[in-house]
C-alpha cells in the first residue's frame, strides 16, 4: 500500500503500541513501547529461537523479536483482540501487512496455552499481563508448559519495599480505575511464583528505583486521577527472566 493509504489506515484505529511502520509512520500508541523495550534486556540477536508474545496487542513485540532474527514468532491474544478493552485485532493485521512480515498468529487465552495447542517456545513473552489475570499462578503454570528456554515477564509490582513475597489485590478500580486490573504482587512474590511455576532460576533485570523517581510518579498518577499518592508510590513496574 502507499504512503497515504497506510497513513488513513493508521488513523482510523485505536493504538496501543508505537510501531514504526516505515515511510515515515508511527502508529499513535497511547504506551511508550520504545522504552518499555529498552528495559527488558532482551537477546540482541534471537536467531534460530522460537518466540511466543502472549497477549501481544498490536504486535510491537512480537516485530521486534522477528527483526531480531528469531525463526519463528507467533502473537497471541484474546482479550484485547476480541474488542473485550478499547482494542481490536485490527492494529496487530494491519501492522503485519505494512511490515510484510511473516509473524504468525493464535487466538487464545493464555488460560487455554498448553504443547497441543500451540507447541513449545524458545523464548515466551509475557509483557503487561500478569496484573490482569484472576489466576496469576495458575497462568504461570500454563506458561511453563509451552516454554522451552526462557520467560520474559515484565509488570506491575505494588508493595515495593516488603521483603517478604506479598501482592495487593485490586477487587474494584484500585490501579488505574481499571477493573481488569487485579493483583499487584512485589517482586519477592513475581519470584516466587515463577519459581512454584516449575522455573529453577529467576533473574530480576530492573532495578527498584528510587523513592524520589516513584514519588514524582506518585504525584503525576494523582493529578491525573488514577491511584491515591500512597497507592501509587507503593507501585511500579518490574522486569523478570525466568529460565526453565
């Protein structure tokens, strides 16, 4: 397609990531994909790797392991492809098409994953989903089953600071007035979990920042009217490797 064709496409949907599609176009992602990206030390080269994105979205990373080489990369979703949020499948179709790329994809739960459904991975990515799911341990369990190699996960973490493993529980709008939001475990907990999973080493690659950097988060989530000063100062986000 040309230049203005992709162009109107692009401004007919609602995004999530930011994708550069070439000619110049990024599609208007809400979220800052680029740095997300930067903090997971993912792999410079995932050559010869198969890679599973779990709740892929509009597919920014399931791209990029394809750019890096991975042999196979298949996108999965459900929730968000199905219209169940504010998005559609519609952002991921037409982001393949513009990058002609030969990203696969399966539409399923990550509640329904297992060998016979999807086969194994190399690499799983498991990015901006944890907190969403009813059944974080149980969705663990099904994630181990269809990775080969590695976990990628990447998530909210709430009760920084608590040494022991212990999450929030969100029954309401309590994290960014968002009802599919439901736990906020800290990173003790995230460990530990991945490691009841079934994975035998676990690697936290994402520093706890500082009071004075989730105070100013505090106070931008608070003006935008998300979360309490003290709700959000307890939170941030978080970045795991787990290895089977």
């Amino acid at each position: 397609m040309d230049r203005s064709d992709l162009q109107s496409r692009v401004a007919e949907l609602r995004w999530y990531h930011s994708i550069d599609l070439g000619h110049g176009i990024v599609t208007p992602g809400v979220d800052d994909t680029p740095v997300r990206l930067a903090r997971l030390d993912l792999p410079a080269s995932l050559a010869g790797k198969s890679v599973l994105d779990i709740g892929a979205w509009d597919g920014f990373f399931s791209f990029e392991a394809e750019r890096r080489g991975a042999s196979r990369v298949v996108a999965s979703d459900y929730y968000s492809w199905h219209g169940g949020g504010w998005g559609t499948k519609k952002g991921f179709e037409l982001a393949r098409q513009a990058l002609n790329s030969r990203v696969e994809d399966a539409d399923i739960d990550v509640m329904d994953l297992s060998p016979d459904r999807v086969g194994m991975f190399d690499i799983v990515l498991f990015l901006g989903v944890l907190y969403h799911l009813r059944h974080p341990l149980l969705a663990l369990e099904r994630i181990f089953a269809v990775t080969r190699e590695r976990l990628v996960v990447e998530t909210v973490v709430d009760m920084v600071g608590v040494r022991r493993p212990a999450a929030a529980f969100y029954p309401g709008r309590e994290l960014n007035a968002d009802p599919t939001n439901w736990w906020g475990p800290n990173v003790p907990a995230v460990e530990a979990l991945l490691r009841a999973a079934g994975f035998t080493r676990v690697r936290t690659v994402t520093p706890q920042r500082s009071a004075l950097y989730r105070s100013a988060r505090a106070i931008h989530h608070r003006l935008h009217g998300r979360n309490s000063l003290a709700a959000a100062f307890r939170q941030d986000r978080a970045v795991l490797h787990a290895f089977r």
